[in-house]
C-alpha cells in the first residue's frame, strides 16, 4: 500500500482491520480456489519457474520465503 507520510497511519488501521475482520464467501473461495489452481499448473509447466522455486526453498528452507 502506498500512501502520502501524513496517511500511514490511516493506511497501516485499514491494514490491520482487512487481516482481521476480513468476511468470506464460501462461493468466492471457491472461485478463487479454481483461479490459484490453474495457475499453480501454468507455473508448473515452465521449468525454469520451478527451478527457481526449488531454488528459493533450498536457499530459505527455514524462513518464510522457502
């Protein structure tokens, strides 16, 4: 998010209130589910992006970018 310095405040509140009090539609999920997946398998099909995903896991195995 960007935001003029005298906004971050404001913009770190609507942050915090989207983790938080976030409501889901089960039918929206569901889309969204079909949406990732598909692109998990275009993702798959390149090498190189896998390579590099296997790449990032070995290298940041025990931080959250692995």
């Amino acid at each position: 998010m960007q935001s003029f310095p005298d906004g971050v405040r404001k913009s770190v509140e609507i942050l915090g209130d989207m983790m938080c009090n976030s409501v889901y539609d089960n039918y929206h999920l569901e889309m969204e589910k079909d949406t990732i997946w598909s692109e998990l398998e275009a993702v798959n099909q390149d090498s190189k992006e896998t390579l590099m995903e296997n790449v990032y896991y070995n290298c940041f195995r025990d931080h959250m970018m692995g």
